[in-house]
C-alpha cells in the first residue's frame, strides 16, 4: 500500500513524463533542420516539415537562435535522438517544458 505522499509523488511523475511524451508541433515556412547537438555547427540528421509533431525528451541550452517564436538558447532533443531549436517548435511555453539533457548534447 502507498502512503499519501508516494501517490502524490507518482502522480507528479506521471504527469511530468505525459507533458515530456506530448506531441509539440514544428513551425516555419520551409522544413527545419535537427542536429546533432544544440547548436547550428553540429551536423544536421535529419528535417522536419512544419506541421509534423515531436516528442521532446529532454532541453538543454545551446546556440542562441532566433525563429518564428522569437530568440531562444533553448534546444529540444526530440525522441528521435536530435536536436531542434526551441524557437522551432510550438511548446506553449517561452522556457523549459521538460527536464534538461544530461551531459553535453552532443
């Protein structure tokens, strides 16, 4: 049996891994670049055609961009494994939606 303070806990986890496992959708005119690492001197992987939806797994500050959302540091490591900056992506939210990567993005 769990205490209140357990389900509590599960509970906010559950929600924090839903929020990090949504779907956010890519934004410009023309398909985005997604990287290697947080910055425009990684290698690009792959693109993605505005309108496709992500998963964002984790963010991490990198290269300063600026998009059609505005000028961010923030870039989003999507499911796929690659990043893409957050000034690209329509979270909702001008900073952090999720937990930050862990080691240096690359």
């Amino acid at each position: 049996m769990l205490t209140s303070t357990a389900a509590a806990f599960l509970t906010v986890l559950g929600a924090a891994s839903e929020a990090a496992a949504a779907g956010y959708p890519v934004v410009g005119t023309s398909n985005v670049n997604a990287r290697s690492g947080p910055g425009t001197s990684y290698q690009i992987i792959k693109t993605y055609k505005p309108g496709t939806t992500i998963s964002i797994t984790c963010q991490t500050p990198g290269e300063t961009i600026t998009g059609p959302l505005g000028t961010s540091n923030i870039w989003d490591k999507t499911s796929d494994g690659v990043y893409v900056s957050d000034t690209y992506v329509r979270t909702g939210a001008d900073g952090y939606v999720t937990g930050r990567c862990s080691g240096s993005g690359s």
